[in-house]
C-alpha cells in the first residue's frame, strides 16, 4: 500500500486486511480523467443559477440559486483538495494549476491551502496539526467560544489563516509558487470587480459569486469540517480521530465524498470517486474495531452542538 500516508501506515495492522483487499484498494488508487469532468458540471450548475437570477430577479430564484451556487463552489475547491493530492492528473504541473483554477471561486489557492493541509495529514490531531481547534487559544473559554463559531464563519477564518500558516511551513520553492498563486488569485479578483464597476454589474457580481459563496458555500464546508476531526479522540489512533458520515448518496455526490474522511486518511492517493468503494471494503474492520462511521448530518451535528468541545482544557497532544 504504497500510496498510503506515513501516518496511516500503522493503523493498516490494525484492520488487518487480506491480500484481497489489499488489491481491490491498490486497483482502486487508479485514475479515470473522465471524472475530472464533473468539475465542467458544477460551473454548469453555477452558471445556470447565475443566468436564473439575472434574468429573473426575485426571492425565489435566489432562493434557488444561491444554494447551489454555493454548493458548486464548495465543491470546486475539494476537487482543489484533490488535486493537491495528486488524484485528478497524477501530473504535479497539470494539478497544480487546475486546482489553482478550482481553488479560485472559494478564494483559496492551490500551495496556501495544499502546503498546510499535508501538514495536518502527517500530524492530525497534534500540536503541529495546523487543523486543530487546540492549538488555536490555550484559554478553554475561547476553544469553546470558537467551536461553536465555527458552524457560522469557520471557513472564513480557515481561508485566512492556512495563507499565513503556508508562508512559514513551506519550503523556498512552495513558497515562491505561493507567492506567484496569491498575485493571480488578486488578480482575478480584481479584474473581476473591476470590470462589474465599469460595465455596471456589480450589484450582479454580489448576487451571483460573492455572497452565495460566503452564505451557503463556506456553511457547508464549515459542516464539513466540524464532522471530520472534531469530538474525536485526539489522542487515539488515526482511526479514532477522523470520523466517515456516509450521509446520503446525493450528499456524497455533492461533498465529492470527502464525508468518506476516514478512507481518505487512510488512503490519501485514493480519488474522491472511489472513497465509497473503499469504505465498503474496510466496513467489516471498522465493525470489528469500534470505529465510529455516522449515518446523519443532522444527527451528528445536534449531538456535537450538544457536547461542545470536549478536552476544551486539554494539552494538545505533541506529535511524535
């Protein structure tokens, strides 16, 4: 299991696969550049929506369009994700700059989001884990205080800070192309205001892009990212830090089933289309072995709104 991240190497004993499976997972890291069409759908759906409002202004169409504007762009920037795990090309240059373009519309660039994100796969739920609600505060008041702020403006704060954080971590070289993504993301948007001011749609700009995108698109991705890590045992095995909710087959579809995070960190090199495949592959183990696999958004979230934070006055656990 080549492909396999160094931290999840150890927790492969642990489920204890057969060669069988060992070789339906191998067959399952392949890439099928078909799916890497389904990007061209969700700026479909985008444009669409956008079209929708224009033409008929109204709470109706907006209450239509923006949902899915914002579930387009959501989308887009985990086919970013994967790109920055080399799952839609397999060719670093094409990756990079495809998810560069998918990283765009949800203001992220490819190196500020890519360069800490292997950070918190090699050191999940640690102290150096730039992800972990631990190592935001040391006050326990304030951890809770952000816990809960997450679900409103996570994304926000996310965005922001994994820029800063990608500038100290990354390498002479990552941080040159960082540099470079950061002027073209600007310049995008600048463009793009500009250009809304000059010709005069800028109120259509808002309705279309901006504020579906911080409204619904960041909502979803803070959702997201509460199921994923959060409430875990962070002092546990990998397979106890990182939880999988199979949800819906329309939510996987819409998440690029991401909500299948475990397999995800398991198998890293995996591409989103084939996590459901792994996940039923390992779900005999994960029986076996007491991992928690949610079937409910909802459920969970209403569970976790009701804990809070738990180990709020912990030690973030220091990664060996």
């Amino acid at each position: 299991m080549a492909a396999a991240s160094q931290q999840s190497r150890s927790e492969l004993f642990a489920l204890n696969l057969t060669d069988r499976q060992r070789e339906q997972i191998k067959a399952l890291h392949r890439i099928r550049l078909v799916w890497n069409l389904v990007a061209l759908g969700y700026f479909a759906a985008w444009g669409a929506a956008a079209y929708l409002m224009i033409a008929w202004p109204s709470w109706v169409t907006y209450a239509i369009g923006y949902p899915v504007i914002g579930i387009a762009v959501h989308a887009l920037a985990i086919l970013m994700h994967d790109a920055i795990h080399g799952n839609l090309f397999r060719n670093r240059t094409l990756d990079r700059w495809v998810g560069l373009a998918l990283g765009i519309p949800n203001t992220m660039t490819f190196s500020g989001y890519g360069i800490p994100h292997m950070q918190h796969h090699r050191y999940l739920r640690t102290d150096r884990d730039p992800d972990e609600i631990l190592n935001i505060t040391e006050s326990p008041v304030r951890r809770q205080i952000a816990f809960y702020a997450w679900i409103l403006c996570g994304m926000v704060y996310y965005t922001d800070r994994l820029s800063r954080i990608a500038g100290k971590l990354g390498n002479e070289r990552q941080v040159a192309e960082l540099k470079v993504e950061q002027r073209i993301k600007l310049g995008v948007q600048a463009a793009a205001i500009a250009l809304s001011l000059i010709f005069g749609f800028f109120y259509e700009l808002l309705h279309v892009w901006v504020l579906p995108s911080l409204l619904f698109g960041t909502l979803f991705g803070n959702i997201r990212g509460w199921a994923e890590h959060w409430t875990t045992e962070p002092g546990a095995g990998l397979l106890h830090r990182t939880r999988t909710v199979t949800s819906t087959p329309l939510v996987s579809f819409l998440n690029c089933n991401l909500n299948y995070h475990l397999e995800h960190h398991l198998f890293p090199g995996v591409p989103w289309y084939n996590l459901q495949k792994v996940h039923h592959i390992l779900l005999p183990a994960y029986r076996r072995l007491g991992v928690e696999v949610e079937s409910s958004y909802l459920r969970l979230l209403w569970r976790i709104f009701r804990s809070g934070l738990p180990g709020a006055d912990a030690t973030p656990v220091r990664a060996a």
